[in-house]
C-alpha cells in the first residue's frame, strides 16, 4: 500500500520577473515502511520534493497524498495537524530547541499532541535509550556533538509514531562516521518502528544504505530501474 | 501551557542581557507608577483629612445666590454671598441623621489698614463663636503666644504666618495683649531689629465686599498667635475673630443690630430674598456705620457677653457640616438640599472638595499629570520590548520554524511570546510594584516634613505620608497588563508569519 502518492507535481518559485521551475511534472509513488533515498546534485529539487511531500511548501499544481489525503487544498491549521501526526522531520542543521534539554526536545511533540506528561516522558526515554542518548538525557544541544544533536532529532522524529520521516541532507553536517552511524540508525529504526523513511542526499557513499533509490535531476526524477 | 511558560522562562534566561533591558524598563515604570500613586492617595487623603477635619468639614452650606463653590481661597475678590437665615438652618441640621455637627462662620476678605503703609495688605477673616469652633475642630492649631479667647469675647487671633506677611507688609511686629515679643517665634528680619521692633496688639481691618455696600473699619484686640498643625501655610492666611466684629467689620448686621433695630417685617424679607435688598433699603439699613465708606467707626475689644440665641439672629457666610461615618456624600448632599430648599433656607450644600476650589482638586490634578507621565513612560517601555522581542522573534526564525514543521500552531508561538513578555512583567513589574509598596510603608519612616506651601500642598499635610489603597495597586497591574499584551502584539505577529520553510531556508 503506497502512503505517499504524487502525480505530475509542479513547483515554481518566482525570482523577479522570472518564474524558477524547481519540479517540473514528478510522479512518485512510495510504499508503507520503505527506506528510500532522493539523489541528485545541488539544485536538482530534492529539497523541494520533500518540502512539498512533509506540507512545508505546497505545489504549484499537480497532485500530492500523504496517507490517503489529498493535502495541496488543506487550510494551515490542518497541514500542521498533518505534520504534528503523520510526518517526522530530520533537518541538515538538526534544529532542536536550544532551551530543552534532549528528553523536552524528543517529547516536545508529544506535549504538542496534549498528550499527559507522564506518558511524554516514558515515550521520550524509550527512544533516547533506542538512539543511544539514555545517559544524555538532561543535556542541553549545546552540550551534545553534531551526531548527538542528530540522533535527538531522530528520536523527535519518531517519537509520535508518525507514518513518514523526512530527513533533508541528515548527514551533511557530519564527518563520514558519525554520518554512518546516524544512517545505520535510521534504517534501525525503519525496521524496528516500520516507519517510512524518505532521506535526500548528494553523497553517493549513502546510497549503500537505502534500499530504494529516486534520482532526480533538473526537476524531474529519473526513471527507476526495474526491481530485480 | 507548562511547555510555553518553560520554554519562556528558560528563552529568558538564555537571553539575559535583552531580559535585564527589558525588566529594568518594566520595574521602574511599576515603581515610578506604584509610588506615584501613592504619593498622590496620602496627598489626596492628607488634603482630604486635614481639610475636613481642621479647617472645612465634609459639605459646607453656601447662600443660593454664590455662583462660585469656591470659598477656601478664592484670589478673585468676589465676596461671599451672606446667608441670613441661620435659625432655619439650624432646624433643618438638627433633624438631618446624617450630620454629626455643624458650625455657622462667616468667611470674607478684608484690608489691612495701616497709616505706614500705601500698599494695602489683605488677609482672610474666619468669623465664629469660639467656643463652638473649638468643638467643631478640635485641636486643629495650637495657641503659640497669647491665650484662646472665651466663647463670646471679642478678639482675634492671627496665625503666625500671616503675622510674617503683616510685618512684611507694615513694619510691624503683632503681639497678643500683654505680651512680648518670643525669639525662636520672630520673623528673622524682625529678629534683626529685635531692639527697634514696633509691635502692636490691635490689628485696624476694612471688610471686602464685592457688592456696593460700605464696610466698616474695625479695631480687633489681638488675643493670641496660632499655628496649623497642618497646611499651616494655607490655613495660615486665615485669622480666626469673634462673629460679631466680623459682622461689623463686613458690614452685616450683628445679632444686636437684629435685636434691636430690625423690625420682624423687615427680618421676613431679608429672609426672603436678599437681592434688592439695597435697593429696597438703602446701604443705610444693611450696614451698621451709614455714610462715607471710609468713615471710621472703630470699635474696642471689650468683650461683650451675648447669648448664643442672639448671636444666631446675624449674618454668616458659610455653615460648615461633618457628617457621621459612612455617610455617601451624595445621598447626605441630595437630602440636605431637598430639606432646605422645603424650608425656605435660600443655602445649597457643597461637599469641601468642591468648596476647597482648586486644593481640593489638586489631588485629581497631580493624578492626572502623573498618570500621563506613567503612560509615557510605559509608551516607551513598550517601544523597546516590541523593538526587542520582534529581534528576537527574527533571530529565531529557525527555532520557531521547527516547531512549525514539527507540529506547533500559530498559537502555540504567540502564546510562547506571550509568556515571555508575561513572566517578564510579572517578575520584574511585580518586584517593582513590591519595590513602590516599600517606598510608601518607608517614607512615613524618614518624618520628611515641609514649611513650603506648594510641598504641604503635595504632602496633603505638613509631613510626607504617602499611602497606597488596593485600587493603586490594581490600577499599576491592570497598566502593567496592558503593557504586557501591547508589547507583544506585533512580535507575536512577526512570530506567527514564521514558516517551517523559515527552518530550512535558513539553514
């Protein structure tokens, strides 16, 4: 069963007087609990692919579902209901809330969502303790390394059981281990939690662990080769 | 709602600096506010105690033909309508449950005649029958030379800033009746010429009135030197002389004239309407001393014994009025007036703030010009905080465009925003509304007392008392809560207008 379905997507930016197109007619089609990578050089789309695709900028035409629900015609407080229940993000630059330490930041979610305190934090340090963070709990991000910072995003990510992760770039800011570590992670928690995980990369050394891959070049994804 | 005020509190924290500039603006408008209010309450209730209970009680009753209410200090000249009808009065107060006392005086106007002196002088005439002044304000100044004249005598007593101002005037130093010249009580100019000092113990005064009626100059024995205990200053222009040489000395009939040359007729009619009473009379008929306004028809300090009843038949100006605790003003005035308007009276009650002119607004007059200066003041404070909390919002675009992404409504921002301009206001503001409530309870403390009119004025007394009622208090955080939501009204904005693109975009 697909959970995210896209026919002939649009996506241009004016700049000036000129129209930018960043997507020009994508279809893609993505299956409950897949690990799928988004490969293509700076500029090809990819960003903005999975921008539309998480409800963080919205197509210029065409159509895009996200778990059966049609979302380019929704209203702002229901595409935030939609990233708050159905989708995790993992940003390049991890984004955690500087003033929460790595629990408040994971159950950040979750207390968004009015879920009790209590069951915030049980949740939260279950998944600190699955992305490795259990002894850095109380630590603040200013405190953690690039791959602590990121593993906290993971763990935020996940930590509303949302049926898709988004991850732009996860390892762009890493050195080539901890970026490693950080994608082993991601596909552990694929398979453990069987959450669909879509993750764009420039880097051809990620590709090894994806088990789907989508190029994209110039707006447009290439074709996949047949599944063997 | 724990998350936002965390996140708040813990944002303030991290952002010390523009905290501290914020909270410094917000704790000292919240002092300046809580202090000045209370300055401006112990001003207003100073005002408000030493007014009604030394100098004018609650309402006073004035003649229905005054135009002005104010006749504390009227510096226009106009004179005091007379109010001929005191018996009537009297009744009507007597059977009134809401008056606990009342007193007839005569108030006016009058020259200070001095043979020295071309400028002429002026001073405030405060006419009553002693005994019942006493009883009407106890203890409101103290005899600092001479002695207090007994109930019926005649005599004056002159405050002793007003002797400064006499002396300034005519060289001449006043001393009760037997008495001589207290060093630590003497003017220092006079003290310079304690060895040439001319002193006298009889004051020559012409009564003012606006009117066409003559006046009569009249010689008063001066029987002692007084003192205020509070606004001494203001009070101090007023001399305090036997109703009947005030009578006299206005050119009003005395209670003798009334006995013995009035005719009841005539009494009726003046009763009646006192408007043509010149014309239906002649000067002659009105004033005891027919003839050359000028004429001097000087009269000696002997102390003439009349009953009370007597008295009574003469002329006043004012009837002052305390009424019993817990009275409202309004319900006491709206009675008094309908009941003496049935009688026939001809006076109208006013309440002393009204009847005080301009010192009795002061209060409301202060309040005002400080209550600009406070809004002012948190204009600006709110300037800064709106300057200060839209960089902030700006410098976390990221941070407030993740939570976008992850899920955080617009109002999830503004409440954040929200919270931090609140938890602002309430700890620094609430520290300097606590800082102001100090200042007022330690103030009585330091007994800073003032001889300047203008600062007794403020002060409502002779000391600084300040006092804060809980409507200051809640007017400065009702101020400080709309300062709170006006701040963060357009940083809210620029929060909410933040993207989840914002977070990457950014990046």
């Amino acid at each position: 069963m697909n959970i995210i379905e896209i026919k002939d997507l649009k996506k241009e930016y004016p700049l000036g007087s000129t129209i930018v197109p960043a997507l020009r007619g994508v279809d893609l089609e993505v299956g409950e609990g897949d690990f799928m990578s988004i490969i293509g050089p700076s500029g090809s789309g990819k960003t903005t692919l999975l921008n539309v695709i998480g409800c963080i900028d919205f197509a210029t035409s065409g159509s895009v579902k996200v778990g059966g629900r049609e979302i380019t015609a929704l209203s702002d407080r229901q595409i935030t209901d939609i990233r708050l229940n159905n989708i995790g993000f993992i940003f390049q630059t991890f984004n955690l809330i500087p003033v929460l330490d790595v629990l408040e930041n994971i159950e950040f979610p979750l207390l968004l969502m009015k879920r009790s305190g209590s069951e915030a934090r049980r949740r939260a340090e279950k998944l600190a303790e699955e992305v490795g963070l259990k002894e850095y709990a109380a630590h603040r991000p200013a405190e953690l390394s690039g791959g602590q910072r990121q593993r906290v995003a993971i763990a935020r990510a996940l930590v509303t059981n949302p049926g898709i992760v988004l991850a732009d770039e996860p390892t762009a800011n890493l050195d080539s281990v901890t970026g490693a570590s950080i994608l082993e992670l991601m596909r552990e928690m694929n398979e453990l939690e069987k959450t669909t995980f879509i993750f764009s990369t420039h880097d051809a050394n990620v590709l090894k662990y994806a088990r789907r891959v989508v190029k994209i070049k110039d707006g447009l994804l290439e074709k996949e080769p047949a599944a063997a | 709602m724990k998350l936002t005020f965390t996140i708040a509190w813990r944002n303030i924290l991290r952002h010390k600096g523009k905290s501290l500039v914020i909270g410094a603006i917000l704790f000292t408008g919240a002092f300046l506010m809580t202090l000045g209010n209370g300055v401006v309450s112990g001003m207003a209730e100073g005002v408000r105690n030493n007014i009604i209970n030394g100098f004018m009680g609650d309402i006073v009753l004035i003649s229905d033909k005054q135009q002005s209410e104010n006749i504390l200090l009227n510096m226009t000249g106009t004179s005091i309508e007379p109010i001929t009808s005191y018996k009537t009065i009297k009744r009507v107060l007597a059977g009134q449950p809401s008056v606990r006392r009342f007193l007839p005086a005569g108030k006016n106007l009058a020259m200070l005649l001095n043979d020295s002196s071309a400028t002429p002088a002026f001073i405030y005439l405060l006419g009553a029958d002693f005994a019942e002044y006493r009883k009407m304000f106890p203890d409101n100044f103290r005899v600092i030379e001479g002695s207090y004249p007994v109930s019926g005598a005649r005599a004056l007593l002159i405050p002793a800033a007003a002797r400064d101002e006499m002396y300034d005037y005519g060289n001449i130093w006043y001393l009760p009746e037997g008495g001589s010249p207290v060093r630590k009580n003497l003017k220092k100019e006079a003290l310079a010429r304690i060895g040439e000092l001319t002193v006298s113990s009889s004051v020559v005064m012409m009564g003012m009135t606006s009117g066409a009626n003559t006046t009569t100059d009249v010689r008063f024995g001066v029987k002692g030197i007084i003192s205020y205990r509070s606004l001494n200053k203001i009070f101090g222009h007023f001399c305090l002389v036997d109703i009947e040489s005030y009578r006299e000395c206005l050119g009003y009939f005395t209670s003798g004239d009334n006995s013995a040359e009035v005719p009841p007729e005539e009494k009726k009619l003046l009763g009646l309407d006192g408007s043509g009473l010149d014309a239906l009379f002649g000067a002659g008929d009105l004033l005891v001393s027919a003839g050359a306004a000028h004429a001097v028809k000087q009269r000696t300090a002997a102390a003439v014994k009349k009953a009370p009843e007597d008295a009574e038949n003469g002329a006043y100006n004012v009837v002052f009025i305390k009424l019993n605790d817990g009275v409202r003003y309004a319900d006491a005035i709206a009675g008094l007036d309908r009941a003496l308007k049935e009688a026939g009276a001809g006076v109208r009650a006013v309440p002393w703030n009204k009847a005080s002119g301009p010192i009795g607004g002061m209060a409301v007059i202060i309040k005002g010009a400080l209550f600009l200066f406070t809004a002012l003041l948190f204009c600006v404070a709110v300037i800064i905080i709106v300057n200060t909390l839209t960089m902030a919002a700006l410098e976390r675009s990221s941070e407030i465009g993740m939570m976008r992404a992850v899920g955080a409504r617009k109002s999830f921002i503004s409440g954040m925003f929200l919270g931090e301009t609140a938890l602002l206001s309430a700890v620094f503001g609430g520290a300097g509304v606590l800082a102001g409530i100090l200042a007022v309870e330690a103030i009585p403390l330091l007994k800073i007392t003032t001889d300047n009119d203008m600062l007794q004025l403020l002060y409502g007394g002779d000391m600084f008392r300040p006092l804060l009622n809980s409507g200051d208090i809640a007017l400065t955080v009702f101020q400080l809560v709309v300062v709170t939501v006006i701040a963060s009204l357009y940083p809210m904005r620029v929060a909410r207008s933040i993207t989840p693109l914002d977070a990457i975009s950014r990046d």
